[in-house]
C-alpha cells in the first residue's frame, strides 16, 4: 500500500498552515517495507514548528483460503523473500505439488515444485517483479491456508 504522509501523522492545531514532510532527509514519501525518521516543518511566515517521528511500513500480508485437492491460487504481494521454498515454509507438508503456468517461456511452460525441493523446467516464477500477476496451481492435502508477506504489488 503507498505512504500517505499527511494520513499518518496529526494534522497541524492550526488549521491551514503549509507543512512540508522529509523521510531520511529525502522529500519522497517512501513506498518501500522498512523504518523512516519522519520530519514535519511548519512552513508559514507567522507559525514555526517541527515535529519528529518515525513512519513504519508494515509488509502486507495476503492469506489464500486452501482446500483439500487442487487449487487455482494467485496473490497480490510481491514475497519478502522469492525463494520458493521459503514462500511455501509456513505450509511445509501441507502440499505435494505447486505448478505454475510461464507464458514468456518459448518451451516447458509449465514449472513444476515437489515438496522433495526439485525443480523441474526452468525459473520459478515467483523470483520475478511480475509473479503477482500469474496463477498457480498447487495440490494441497489437508485444509488450511498460505500467508504470503511482502511487497504490496499495487505499491
């Protein structure tokens, strides 16, 4: 989700008064997970003032519902972490097979993931900026559900 500066800090006690915002120095509102020291200045000719602080952007947090068999799953976080096997760690044992669908592949389109840790036809996809827009399908033996935390990808 993007930074909204104006939206995380209190609004002036007067109202109307220009304030400008600087995160780690920088006038850019960041976008990215991570801590920010946050500075307010009050920019007016009859009103001076600063106020300090800290913006904290959280990863975002998408939870897919799973049932027993197969599931159509995408999501719309960019993963923390890419590797596949750390993006499936939370569900360890839980599933024995993750496909997915490369359309920019010229062969082997479809990649295959077991829980044995092998790789089969290329890339997984998940490693790229744009695996938010992609499907997988993953074959799932008990009921339960995949948390993935990252990167909102409308960021």
């Amino acid at each position: 989700m993007m930074a909204h500066p104006s939206r995380r800090l209190p609004p002036p006690v007067q109202a109307g008064l220009t304030v400008s915002f600087t995160y780690d120095g920088s006038a850019t509102a960041p976008i990215n997970i991570g801590s920010y020291a946050v500075t307010a200045t009050v920019t007016d000719l009859n009103y001076t003032g600063t106020a300090n602080g800290t913006l904290v952007i959280l990863p975002a947090t998408h939870s897919i519902p799973l049932t027993v068999g197969w599931n159509l799953v995408s999501f719309n976080v960019h993963p923390t972490n890419t590797d596949i096997a750390t993006v499936l760690s939370s569900i360890d044992g839980n599933y024995d097979l993750v496909y997915a669908w490369d359309a920019t592949s010229s062969s082997n389109n479809w990649l295959m993931y077991d829980d044995s840790r092998r790789y089969f036809g290329g890339n997984w996809p998940c490693s790229s900026n744009n695996q938010h827009q992609l499907i997988y399908q993953c074959r799932w033996l008990e009921p339960g559900g995949l948390p993935i935390r990252g990167k909102s990808s409308t960021a």
